[in-house]
C-alpha cells in the first residue's frame, strides 16, 4: 500500500484512529510512512499523551498552557520514565532478553476491591509473586497496621485520579517497586504512608494528602506528575539519589521537601538509571536560555519577560542626557546658582552664570606671550586614544559603552568549580516541579545535597533554605511572592544559583550570612519589595553577572561583616542605593553596571569597609557614590558619571581611598566633602529614613533595620533559632580586609579625574583634607572650591584647567595649602584666596581673571609661584591681608595688558612683598618672548616633591608620592546633597 494512492490528509484521518502499538508499527514500515506518522504530533500524538491514565500534562502543574515542542517526544520520555523500576541491574546479568520475555509471561495481575479476587490490600499483597501487577478498584483502603512489600510489585489505581484511596503506611522490603494513579492518606498511627531505606520507589500520578513520603539512603525515589497538599511533604534522609519531576506541592505546614544529611556510600541499582534519566534534562551551559537575562526595562515587574535593551551599544550625547535628567534645574542646589563667586572679579572679567565659560573662554581669550603648559605631569588624562577619539577626561560627551554581563557557559567556562556543581547530579533532584501557598519549599540540613530546575516557587514564607554546609544547585527556576525572602543560605551553606528569576518577594530575593558561600551567578533578581541581596554576618559568595532592578530598597545590601565578591552585574532602577555597604560590611565589588537608581549608586556608611574597584556607576537620580558616617573603603578605577547629584558624596566621619577615579558629566559636584551640622533633616542626614529592610529572621518577624545602610537607632533582634552571634568578633579576616590597600587615618583623595561637573571638588567640612595629583578640567563652575575647613586642606600636585570660573576658590577662615598645582586657562581667577595658609610653588598660566587674588583678612604666604595672566593682574593682594608674598615670578601675557602684574591695595602695611620678578615683552621686538618653563617643567610634576619617596606609590599612577591625601572627619554631618533633599 502506497502512500501516494491517498492524499495525505486522508491518511492523517485514517490513521488518527490506531492504538499507540499500531503507530509503532507503522513507523517501521517506510521512511515515507514514518514521516507521515510523526506528521501526527498536534492531533493523534497529542490525544495519546493526554488520555494516558499514567501521565498528565507534559508541563503541569507550572505551566500547563504551553504546549511542548513535541507530544511525541513527551510520550516517548514519559514512557522511558514508567519502566525505571523494572531495570532492576543484579537480575538482569545473567540474560537480559531471557528474563524480560520470562517476566512478561509469568507477571500476574490480581484485583482488589469489593467483588473481586481480594478485598483487602494486605490480602493481595500477601500472595502476589515479583513484578506483578495489583489493580485497586475505585473506594477506599484501609490499613491498621504498617504494610510491607517484601516482593517487587506495582499497585495501580483504576479509574480516574482520586477514585483509590489508600489509608495505610507502607514499608518497601524489597529492590524496587511502584505505585501509580492512588491517593494517599494517612492512618491514624502515623503520618508517613510510604518508606524506604534501601530499595528503589517509582511514584507516578499519585496524590499525597496531609502525608509523608520518607526515603533514607541508600533507597531511591522516582516521583511524577505527583501532587503533595494540605500539609504533605517529602523527606529525603541521605539519599544519594532521587528525582522528583513535575509534581505539585501546596498547603505545606513546614518545608514540602526536605533534604537532609550527606548522601551515603552505598549505592542502590537505581541510581545509575536516575542518573541517566537527569541527564536527559538540558543541560545549565547549553540551554540557550541566556537572551532572558538581558537588561530588562524598567517598568516590569512580576514574572513577565520583560524587553532587552542592550546597554552596551546605548550612546546618550550630553544634551539628551541634560534634558532626560533636567540638569538646569539641579544644578541650582550647587554653588553655581547660588549667588555664590569665587571672589571679586577683576575689571577684564566677564559674567559666565550660565555655565558657557568653557567655550566662550577658549573663543576669547588669547595669550599672545602664552607659555606651553600642555606637558605638565598630568597631561596623560587629556590625551587622544589610539583610536584617535578624546579621552575620557577630555570627551564633552559621557561614556557610551559600558559592559554587558557574562553568559552563563562564559561564566562557566573561567569558573571550574561552578562548572562541577553544574554539571552534578548527586542527592535530590528536582525539576519542572510547582511549590505553592504554603510555609517552604525546599529545605536541605547537616550537609544535604539538591538540585533544582525549572521549578516555580510561589506564595510561600520561603522558597530555599540551606544551612549547615548543604549544597545546592538551582538552575532556571522562578522564585515569587515569598512572604519573607526568597532564597535563604546559612552555616557554610554552598552551592550554585544561575538563571533564575527571582522576583516580587516580602524581603530579598536572596539571603546569605553565617559563613555561607554560594555562586550566584546570571539570575534576574527584581521587583522585591525589600532588597534584591543581602549578605550578612559574615557571609560571603560570589555574585556575578546577575540582573539586579526595581526592588525597593538597596540591589545589594552589605553589613555586619558580610564580605561577597559582586562582580559584572547590572544593578539599575532601584528605589533606593545601587549597593548598600554598612555595619561594618565588606566585599571585592568590581567591575558592575550600577545606574538609574534613585538613591546612591554605592551608599558606604557606619564601618562599612569595601573594595570598589572598575564600576560604572551613572544616570542615578541622586549620587554616584556616598560615603556616610564612619565609612571607609577602597574607591579605585572607577566610571562615575551623569549623575544627578554628586558624584562622589563624603560625609562626616568617613576613611575613604578614591584613586584613579573619573568623576565626569556630574550635575551638581564631582567630589563634595560635607561634615557640617545641621539640624535640618537630621534624620535623613544621619541615615535614618522610612522603608527599611528586615533582617531579623527568615520570617522577618525581628526588628527592622535599614537597607540602605542606614539602619534605625534601636535594638535589632539578628538571633535565629535562638543562637546569638556576635557579628562583629570575628576578627580573623581583619588582616585581608586592609592587605590590598594602604592603611590610613584619614581620607584619601588621589590621581583622579574630575571633568564636567558643575564643581569639580566642594569641600565644606571642618577636617584635614589633602588632594593629590588630581585632574579638575572642564567643569561648569570653579574647579575647586572650600567653604569651610577649619583644619588644613592640602591641595598637591594637581592640574585644575580650563574650568568655567576660577580654579581655586578659597573662602573666608578656610586652611588651605597649594602646592605644587598647575592653574590653568580657567574662565574666573586661577586661584581665589580669603582664608589662611600659603600658596607655594604652583603654576598660573592663561587664567581670565587674576593670577592669584588674595582678599579679606587672609593671613597667608605667596611663595615661588609662576604666574601668567590673560589680560589682568597677576597677583592680587586686597584689602587687609596679612603675610609675605616673595619670590613669584610674573609674566606678562599679551601685549595690550598694560595692568600691573603685582597689585597691593596702598593701605596695607602687614603684607610683605619682596623678591618678585615680573617680565614684561619688550614692545620693539616683533618675536614672541622665549619663555619656557623649563626648571622644573610645568607643574603638576610628574616626579616627587622633593624629601617624598615614591615607593609606597603604585607605578600605575603618573605621579609618586608617601604622603596621602586625606580627611579624618569627626561627629559632624553633611548638608547640601540631592541624597537627602528628595528624602
């Protein structure tokens, strides 16, 4: 029979109508034939799978609406699965073929139920012989006393699901056994109805209702399309390997499944089929699931897909990045707008309140007579990539590229022991499986292993909880609407957690502390209604490449002595910090994309101690970076930029290093330093603000304590399960917190770029303050500027250029040593001087208004400087200004200046001027006049100051020097930042 003689579609007509042997049998007959029978999947395949009485849905319970790739494939795995339990190995080595044709033919099936062969379930029991088959008739069955299978035996329920009860509690005495289509119920003797401690359980579409399965090790469980409710659970006690697929589990008084102590040695016959069974599932690496994890959107939330948007190719100008963040109007909180100026300006110089001094400076100034400064110490910031485009320091625009996150075979493929835990199959396996509206999920205890795929985890108090040094694996899985948090690990807990989504918990998605130290690697972590992850402590682990968005407190959340490695995640459009760090928290943190969100980008405060090394941190709605009371830390390498605030926010009390840096495209100031009091919003500005995160148990019953970092002044209740542990006494690690950086008193500030800001650095504090070696260029007011400082600031070595006002401004009663800077070609002053200190050895070149203004009753040294103007005074000393200015050498810098380089107001008498050269060009000569700094070349230098070593500085940085630039600061607080003004 051809099957050309019949259209196709006949065919499909004909055949729809053949039992599952004679499609078999007709798959054999042609290739022809055989595509026309696989052609059947949507119709003949589909009704098959769905009317068998072993199976449902291939998807139920989680997702029984999405069709599979293939019915027949489902039927074909569903097939494979049903007969695990009869591969019994020790019995089939003799004679394989043998045995099966022998078993087939003496296998007997024995009926039970009212009318038939037996009435009672013992009573069938008692006499069926191995592999036979027990058919229970619909009613109920009940047991007053334990049953035991001594012999291997399968006991079907007839009829629909829920037709068969059984009442009884059963021991497995034998290699292997199954139950399909029955319901269980516990007897009144005892809540477990089913047990095994060595031979091997095949469960298929059986209902477990108030029960208790129990399988200890070496015996194995196989469990499908099975369904645990009303307080049912399974109990698995060193089982070394069970798989549990497709099943549901609801209504748990405690956890549904429960995994506990370390798989024991012995191995059963089955686990090598399990094995191989598990193995069928797609593998983590390969299953090509990574498109999910890219940057979602801001608006979703729940479980939905939401869209990618790759960030790595975003490129955002600076004007649409001004009209997206409305940069003119933030910009009034800074100095800007404040009816604030660097001093009085001179007669030549011109009103830029509008932030076009840069331009119009370079358009109309001209130094005829300009001295080259374009090779000073600091000159590699500003110089063109080998690509030719600006440099960071130089680009009017912000950065457009920033990374995108690993891949998980990526991740794998660099992280051997990842690799191991996912590619293992050791312990409890679980997958495709549903855990809903109850206490827990999965709990695994005393070194227990599980691994979990593509289940869904929702309405519980917790989904995973894993403690005292268990391992778990959890692969593609959906974590939600957890009442407390959603994964909690603790007591050295460890394991593997990738691409899943965990989403729209009561506390954070994931809570790790006590030793624990798991891989938490390319999960989407979102729309918590607390913090995406906390680590406390001292918890640890490794947090990479994960999307970390829209929950409502802190992305990640640091304290008590939590010190994880959080690497190459996205961590954007948060309610509240990017990174919170507090309480003496810890951690490597490199190498993040933290953006858009609407507190700090990285909040360090109250001991809290991290490495924060080559981020991105940009487009926040408030700071980049903030480091508050008590704060310390490692800044480095760092992209800070468009953000709304500051850049870099350092509060009172804090012990920061910020080296190598770029503070860029800023809107209000690149690096503000506060420790004022004020008793406006004292509450916010100590850190104590509404909507914070719960910590204090995994019911998040204790108290609560801040997110952000900024925790309430009370008593938190951080004891679990009655334990007390001191967070901070461990002191073991105190030596590798601080081995990869230079211990400090004071805070340091050092080799970095601040450009595009709307002040490069505003210091209004009443600590010591040194900067060192920084490049200041290009911002919309003064490059520097101190308002307060009671105790000294030193400014070292660095380059302020090219700024829309002055470059230095120095307030009334303000300390401040310069030394050693080059001032150049700013719109205002090159240096602005009210305060006290001395000016010593700096070079002023190409500035619009004066070289150096001193005013007020500054009390103040003006030594060995070299000073060119643009068409003003060179040094200006007004009003009653105490001190000496000597030594300074002038150049006149265009030929129309006809001001004198050297001005002091003729009332004074306490000021000293002596041994100052000024060079003026001779009028009759037609060259330019042959000034070079030569000895020394233009500053900054790109050699130590003299009596200062170099060795304790990294060679990565231009400039070496021993003394650090620092500001200790003591019980004061800030004022002025975006961070506390929106609160």
């Amino acid at each position: 029979m051809e099957v050309g003689s019949l259209p196709v579609e006949l065919w499909r007509v004909i055949l729809a109508y053949l039992p599952l042997p004679e499609l078999g049998r007709c798959c054999q007959v042609c290739r022809a034939w055989r595509e026309l029978v696989l052609s059947l999947d949507n119709t003949r395949w589909r009704q098959l799978c769905l009317g068998c009485p072993e199976c449902r849905h291939p998807n139920w319970p989680s997702q029984p609406h999405l069709e599979p790739p293939s019915w027949r494939e489902a039927l074909k795995q569903h097939a494979l699965a049903t007969r695990t339990w009869t591969q019994n190995g020790p019995e089939l080595q003799s004679s394989a073929c043998l045995l099966f044709f022998r078993r087939r033919k003496d296998r007997r099936v024995w009926h039970v139920g009212p009318g038939c062969e037996f009435e009672t379930l013992r009573g069938a029991l008692g006499v069926a012989g191995p592999y036979d088959r027990v058919v229970l008739h619909p009613g109920v069955y009940e047991e007053q006393a334990e049953v035991a299978l001594k012999v291997p035996v399968e006991l079907v329920g007839l009829g629909r699901l829920g037709e068969v009860a059984l009442l009884v509690c059963m021991e497995q005495q034998c290699p292997t056994a199954r139950l399909c289509n029955l319901v269980f119920m516990p007897p009144w003797f005892s809540t477990v109805v089913y047990k095994t401690s060595w031979g091997h359980v095949q469960l298929d579409n059986c209902n477990f209702e108030g029960a208790q399965l129990q399988i200890r090790g070496p015996g194995t469980c196989q469990a499908r399309f099975c369904s645990f409710s009303q307080g049912s659970s399974a109990h698995l006690l060193g089982v070394v390997l069970s798989l549990l697929d497709s099943c549901d589990f609801s209504g748990s008084d405690t956890a549904s499944v429960t995994v506990e102590g370390p798989p024991v040695s012995e191995r059963n016959w089955a686990c090598k089929h399990l094995a191989a069974l598990a193995r069928t599932f797609p593998s983590c690496g390969m299953s090509g699931n990574n498109s999910s994890l890219k940057d979602p959107e801001a608006g979703s939330t729940g479980g939905a897909q939401p869209p990618a948007a790759n960030v790595k190719k975003e490129h955002v100008s600076i004007e649409d990045w001004k009209k997206r963040t409305e940069v003119d109007a933030v910009c009034q909180g800074t100095v800007i707008e404040d009816g604030w100026s660097d001093g009085e300006h001179s007669e030549g110089e011109g009103e830029n309140h509008n932030g076009e001094g840069i331009n119009n400076t370079k358009k109309q100034l001209t130094l005829d007579y300009k001295i080259q400064c374009d090779h000073h110490g600091l000159s590699h910031f500003l110089k063109p990539r080998p690509d030719g485009s600006l440099s960071v320091a130089s680009s009017p625009d912000p950065p457009s590229v920033a990374p995108e996150p690993l891949t998980l075979q990526q991740e794998l493929d660099r992280d051997p022991e990842a690799h191991m835990l996912a590619v293992s199959t050791l312990g409890c396996i679980l997958r495709r499986c549903l855990f809903r509206d109850g206490k827990g999920g999965v709990h695994l205890s005393n070194y227990g292993q599980a691994r979990l795929e593509e289940n869904v985890f929702r309405g519980l108090n917790y989904a995973v909880r894993c403690i005292q040094n268990s391992t778990i694996v959890m692969l593609r899985n959906e974590v939600c609407e957890c009442r407390a948090s959603g994964v909690f690990l603790r007591l050295s807990a460890q394991g593997l957690i990738a691409e899943n989504n965990i989403h729209s918990n009561g506390e954070a998605g994931l809570d790790i502390r006590k030793g624990a130290n798991p891989t938490i690697v390319c999960n989407r972590i979102h729309s918590g209604l607390r913090s995406g992850v906390v680590v406390l402590g001292n918890g640890k682990g490794s947090i990479r490449s994960n999307q970390i968005y829209n929950n409502k407190e802190a992305g990640v959340y640091i304290l008590f002595s939590g010190n994880p490695v959080v690497s190459g995640n996205h961590i954007f459009q948060g309610q509240a910090a990017g990174i919170a760090i507090n309480e003496n928290g810890r951690g490597m943190i490199t190498e993040n994309v933290i953006r858009e969100n609407q507190w700090g980008g990285v909040d360090i405060r109250r001991g809290g101690d991290p490495i924060l090394r080559n981020n991105y941190i940009c487009y926040g709605y408030s700071d980049g970076v903030v480091v508050g009371e008590r704060g310390r830390g490692l800044i480095e390498g760092n992209h800070v930029y468009c953000n709304k605030g500051c850049g870099v926010w350092v509060m009172s009390s804090s012990l920061p290093q910020l080296l190598g840096n770029y503070i860029i495209h800023n809107c209000m100031y690149g690096l503000a330093v506060f420790c004022r009091k004020d008793p406006e919003n004292i509450e916010a500005r100590e850190g104590n603000w509404p909507g914070q995160e719960g910590i204090g148990g995994d019911g998040g019953s204790g108290e609560r304590r801040g997110v952000e970092g900024e925790g309430r002044e009370g008593q938190e209740n951080f004891n679990e399960e009655g334990e007390l542990f001191a967070w901070e006494s461990d002191l073991d690690s105190e030596d590798e917190r601080h081995s990869a950086r230079r211990s400090i008193s004071v805070a340091l500030v050092e080799s970095n770029c601040m450009s595009y800001n709307g002040v490069g650095l505003y210091v209004k504090s009443s600590e010591a303050l040194n900067v060192f070696a920084n490049l200041v260029n290009n911002n919309r007011g003064p490059g520097i500027a101190v308002l307060q400082s009671s105790q000294l600031t030193r400014l070292v070595t660095n380059c302020i250029l090219e700024n829309g006002r002055g470059g230095v401004a120095v307030e009334k009663d303000c300390r401040v040593e310069l030394r050693g800077n080059g001032v150049y070609e700013n719109s205002g002053h090159g240096v602005s001087f009210s305060g006290n200190g001395q000016i010593v050895e700096n070079d002023m070149v190409g500035n619009r208004g004066y070289g150096i203004q001193v005013s007020g009753g500054a009390d103040i040294k003006v030594v060995r400087n070299r000073v060119q103007p643009a068409q003003s005074c060179g040094i200006a000393v007004l009003g009653a200004v105490k001190g000496v200015v000597h030594d300074n050498i002038l150049f006149q810098g265009h030929p129309a200046n006809k001001k004198t380089l050297l001005h002091m107001d003729p009332a004074n008498e306490s000021c000293v001027l002596r041994n100052n050269s000024i060079l003026r060009h001779n009028n009759s000569c037609t060259s330019s006049p042959p000034w070079v700094f030569e000895n020394p070349p233009p500053r900054p230098l790109a050699s130590s100051p003299v009596g200062l070593s170099s060795s304790q500085y990294p060679s990565r940085l231009g400039i070496s020097m021993t003394t650090r630039i620092s500001a200790t600061v003591e019980s004061g607080c800030h004022s002025g930042s975006m961070f506390c003004s929106i609160l």
